[in-house]
C-alpha cells in the first residue's frame, strides 16, 4: 500500500532502517506535540513523531497539512522517509513550528484533554501561529505538486471544526468478487472509504474483475459518527472514474461493542457482538465482531449497491485512542 502520493513502490529496507534509527533517537522518543512517551505515530510530511492522541488531530487537519502514517502498520515510501530524515526528526521541526510560541500559551501535556490538544496542533501546524514572522512553511507535498496556496489565518479559523475523536478503525479491504465490467472486457478498481471528513482510498488493480488488496487503511472515529461508506470506482486515464458499486456499513455495533469490552489484552478470544444481514443493508450474511488476540475485530462481506454485481470483502479493527 501507498500511503502517499509521492511514489507508488513500497520503502526499501535500508530506508525503512534509517526511519527506525531516527525513531530511536532521544528528541524522537517523546511525542513532538504533547511529550507523551515513545510515540509510534509519524506526520510524513511534516517530519514528527507524535502520539496516538495527537495523532487523532492530524488527521483531522486533511492529509494536505499533515500526512499521518503508522511506524511500524503502514507502508511507507522512500521519498516520505527521506522528508523525515531531511527534517531530522522533533527537535528540528519544533525549532521551527515552535518557535515563537506567546507567553501564556503552553504546550498540551501527554494527559491533556482533546480539546486543548486539537487547539495547539492546529495553531502549531494549520494556522501556523508560532513561526517566526513573515515565515511561512509549505509542506513537502505541496513543494512536489507545485501547489502553492494563499494563506489567511482569520479565514482558516472559521473554517475549523472542533472535532473529538473516539478510537480509530483499521478497514483491511481484502478483496473483490465478480466486479462490474467499465472497460472493454475488464476493469481497474480500486475502493474509497468515508467516514465524516475522512476519505482514504486503496491502490488500483489493473485489468481485473476479482482483485485482492489485502490492503489496510486507517480512519478516525469522529462523537457523532455515522456509517462508513465504502465506493468502487473503474479507474480511467482520460476520463473520469467510474462508478462500480457502493455501500454503506454500519459501524455502531462494532463501536459499542468495543466500548463495552475496553481492555481485551487478556481476554479470550471470543465473540461479543454482530451485525444482522437483512434486506434493510448490503451484509451478504451476518457480520460478527470478536476479540482476536487482544484486538476487537469485525468480518464483513457486502454485496455492492447500485450496480449490476460485485461483493467486497473487508476487515475491521478497533483501536481505542488510550491503548
């Protein structure tokens, strides 16, 4: 998986030590934006190690601000490892993001509440309140994409929502089933996953009607969440994509059944929830969540909508923002 759009290969594996070791070094140990310890969480773009709460914020913020990727669970590239390494890491990116923070306004700490979190990162990063004058920092992306948008902080501010965060939903998308035919004989699909302002989307499997992804993607579990929504589009060179098939999940039961069991670490794998099929949704049979070694996890197979075939297979996986 590509998290980026800077290259679609995957790191190699001497990048992928040389982000280890800067991980490992000492202003990398704590979260950049709250100090909370050994952070596991990177901003690609903007070259930080944060925490998984702080990480809830970024990527509130839009992936054109901050570019939230997993150390360990995501893909990274090699151009999104050789902006951290040309960052250099905490220290070197807060000299600048902090460098004239006001008197009176202090950093959040690692237990502070969302609230005062959401405030300083989007101040720090967004509205850029803490650089020193007439400076103004674009991040790598829009450096690669020669993209250079005007900035107004009063207008940026109305703009904002204050949005808090609940956990964060893993989506595995494994594979697709006898999908819609968009080209002459076949298909290059590739699945959109919304949620709220969220949208993240998988690569493109070229010329075939039963991809498998095995991909995953990572979403933020807004309050006042509503279903996931999944799309499946024909990729196309020269004309716009096309649709083939959507479908709406219901991510309640899972949630709450999440919420119910907060600390499965030493709990036995069992089932504690399900999502009735029924004519109302697009389940092709009932979806059952369960504890799998320490992680509340949900299969869920969806006959597409709208469309004339296709099904989708997809794994779901809660993760609480204080694990």
């Amino acid at each position: 998986m590509s998290s980026h759009g800077y290259d679609s290969g995957k790191a190699s594996p001497g990048k992928l030590r040389r982000l280890k070791e800067l991980l490992l070094k000492d202003d990398n140990r704590t979260c950049a934006d709250c100090g909370a310890p050994e952070p596991k969480w990177a901003s690609a773009n903007i070259g930080v190690f944060i925490c998984l709460k702080c990480c809830g914020v970024h990527r509130s913020l839009g992936t054109h601000i901050s570019k939230v990727l997993s150390v360990s669970l995501d893909d990274w590239t090699d151009d999104q490892i050789d902006s951290m390494i040309e960052v250099g890491g905490n220290s070197s990116a807060n000299a600048i993001y902090e460098a004239s923070i006001p008197a009176g306004f202090s950093k959040p700490g690692p237990d502070s509440g969302y609230e005062e979190r959401s405030h300083f990162i989007r101040s720090k990063y967004e509205l850029q309140e803490f650089l020193k004058p007439s400076l103004r920092i674009i991040s790598f992306s829009a450096q690669r994409n020669s993209s250079v948008q005007s900035y107004d902080s009063r207008t940026s501010q109305k703009m904002v929502g204050m949005v808090e965060f609940i956990g964060l939903m893993k989506v595995k998308v494994i594979k697709g089933t006898d999908l819609a035919i968009r080209d002459m004989l076949s298909s290059d699909p590739y699945v959109i996953l919304t949620i709220g302002q969220q949208r993240v989307k998988t690569k493109v499997i070229k010329s075939n009607l039963n991809p498998v992804w095995d991909e995953e993607l990572m979403l933020s579990v807004p309050e006042s969440y509503g279903a996931l929504k999944l799309q499946v589009f024909d990729h196309d060179t020269f004309s716009a994509d096309d649709i083939m098939g959507e479908a709406e999940i219901d991510i309640q039961p899972l949630v709450t059944a999440a919420m119910a069991h907060e600390d499965v670490g030493f709990v036995e794998d069992m089932q504690i929830g399900k999502w009735l099929a029924s004519s109302d949704n697009a389940l092709l049979k009932d979806s059952i969540i369960r504890i799998v070694d320490g992680s509340v996890k949900q299969e869920v197979s969806l006959k597409l909508q709208n469309v004339e075939s296709g099904e989708i297979e997809l794994e779901l996986e809660w993760m609480p923002l204080d694990q």
